[in-house]
C-alpha cells in the first residue's frame, strides 16, 4: 500500500519533516568547544600584580623577637641594618614561587652586607611530606 492511501484510509496526518540535525549538533559542539577553551584560557592566566597593596606593619607594632633567630638558618651579616626574615613550607606551592624572589633578594642585599635573611621552617599540617622534608633539610644542613 503507497503512503498517500495509507494516510487517506487511516486519517493520519502526513509525516513531519525532521529535518537534518547534523547542523544542531555542530552548533552546539562549537559553543562546548568554545566555553572549554575560554575556561582554560581564564584559570590558566596569572592574575595581575598587585605588589602596591601588599600588607604592612602598623607603626607601633612590636620588633620580632631577635632573640628566635638562633632557631633559624641565618645567612648575611649580623650587624645588617636590616632583617628579612621567611616562615615556610618545602611543600607549599607559594613558598616555592618565592624562593626565586629570595634567591635574588640574597644575591643583590645580603652579599653586600645590607640585608641578614633568616629562613625558618614552618611545615603545614595540610602537606604530609613537609616535614620530613624540613628534617632532611636540617640534617643536610647539619652535614654542611
């Protein structure tokens, strides 16, 4: 039986046109495309510098303890006018990203003799191998 006298016996109305949805598909493929790349794009770019908002010390705040340096590692002069002192963590994302401001901060300050640096160790809870690392560190230390 043809199509046409299908319809006329059952009263069926003609079949809808679906169309090709190939074209949705890729449309909505490109727009998941796209967002991806945008997402990458932002969490993978560094943030501004915003070094002029760094916190500072109120005016009458008390001197760190200078007696606590003995627990320290302690390169520069003694007599330095100034003391840069660095409480971290061999595990801390952050503290690793300082470590090649320090490393300048000890070539151009301390081997002139204007800045004494003094590194404590200070391991977080939230890294399991900070502490043996400070350890190690220590003992390497010990070792020379």
């Amino acid at each position: 039986m043809g199509e046409a006298k299908r319809r006329k016996q059952t009263g069926a109305p003609a079949p809808r046109n679906q169309g090709n949805k190939k074209p949705a598909y890729i449309a909505i493929a490109a727009v998941v495309v796209v967002a991806v790349i945008a997402a990458v794009y932002f969490m993978t770019t560094p943030p501004a510098p915003t070094s002029g908002n760094l916190p500072v010390a109120a005016e009458n705040a008390d001197e760190f303890p200078a007696v606590f340096d003995q627990y320290g590692i302690s390169v520069g002069a003694e007599d330095a006018p100034v003391v840069v002192r660095e409480f971290a963590d061999y595990q801390c994302p952050a503290c690793a990203s300082f470590s090649e401001a320090s490393q300048r901060l000890k070539q151009e300050y301390v081997e002139s003799g204007k800045v004494r640096f003094v590194y404590f160790d200070l391991p977080l809870r939230q890294h399991p191998n900070a502490m043996p690392a400070a350890q190690a560190a220590r003992c390497a230390g010990d070792q020379g």
